[in-house]
C-alpha cells in the first residue's frame, strides 16, 4: 500500500512531534545516512538530531548502523527511515483516537456539564455541586450548559475518522 505525504506527516507528527518532519524529509528515500549529514543538511545540531532520531527510533521508524571512525575514534551513526512502519503505526493512531472520541461522546451523552457566564471552568453535576453551583475561579452562578453541538461534533469526528 503506497501511504500519501499526508499520512506519513500526520503520523510522525503525532508519534514524534512536529519539528521531526524536517528530518524525515531529508532521510525518507535514503539508506545509511550520517547523523552529522543530517544535522548539517537540518541546520541543526547533532545533539538535536540526535533527539529526534532517538523519538523516531523508540517507534521503531528509524533503524541504524554504527562504525567507527578510524582517525577520531568516535562512533558514528548511519540512519535509515522505515516506511513500511508507517501504516501500521497509522492505523493504531487512528483506532486510539477514535476509542478516545468514543468515551468522550459517552460522557457527554451521560452527564450535565455546567459553566459561569464567564467561561471560567466546566464541571459535571456532581462536581458543580460540590461548589454549590458557583464557579470556583470567579464566583458567578453556573448555569446548565446545552452540549448538543459538542455531540454533534464529536459524532461527525467519529464517522470522519471511521471513513478514514
């Protein structure tokens, strides 16, 4: 299955962060490329590359080779992007968020929230008795809130993401 850019950036974005996509970008199609390579191709650090390698690798998106530089004596490492962990990575993502969509929407569906003029906070019935039905942070009367636009919403991101 050939996975969109789209996809591939949603994913890394949410496994290892956004400002990993530069990297990415630069060791996508590529086998065995230097961390230093990278960092200078980045206009980064290697420290900093180093980072994000080791937030990809802990995902298993990235793999490396290690060889010794023969007049430093260090270590240096060769870095290859996984493309075929995407999809599988994607998916679970996506079956994450939709359990998390689901218990959100059984919440709302199962209790009244109730909210000061001010917007301050928005507590449960049990949490708003608790506070005598005035708002913690500023004192004002809470009122019963009508979360059936929230419903809605959240019901469409669960079809939008079931479709998907």
């Amino acid at each position: 299955m050939r996975l969109s850019n789209k996809v591939v950036e949603e994913a890394i974005k949410e496994i290892a962060g956004e400002d990993v996509l530069l990297l990415v970008k630069i060791i996508k199609n590529k086998k065995n490329v230097s961390e230093f390579k990278i960092a200078e191709k980045a206009n980064l650090s290697v420290n900093i590359i180093r980072n994000m390698l080791y937030r990809l690798y802990h995902a298993n998106l990235v793999s490396f080779i290690r060889k010794k530089d023969k007049k430093k004596g260090w270590y240096i490492y060769y870095w290859t992007f996984n493309m075929k962990r995407i999809g599988f990575l994607y998916d679970e993502i996506k079956k994450k968020k939709l359990e998390k969509l689901k218990i959100r929407l059984d919440r709302e569906k199962s209790n009244f929230f109730f909210a000061c003029k001010n917007t301050c906070m928005r507590l449960d019935l049990d949490r708003a008795s608790e506070y005598g039905f005035k708002c913690p942070e500023c004192g004002e009367l809470l009122e019963q809130e009508d979360n059936s636009a929230m419903i809605k919403g959240i019901e469409k991101d669960i079809k939008d993401t079931e479709k998907n």
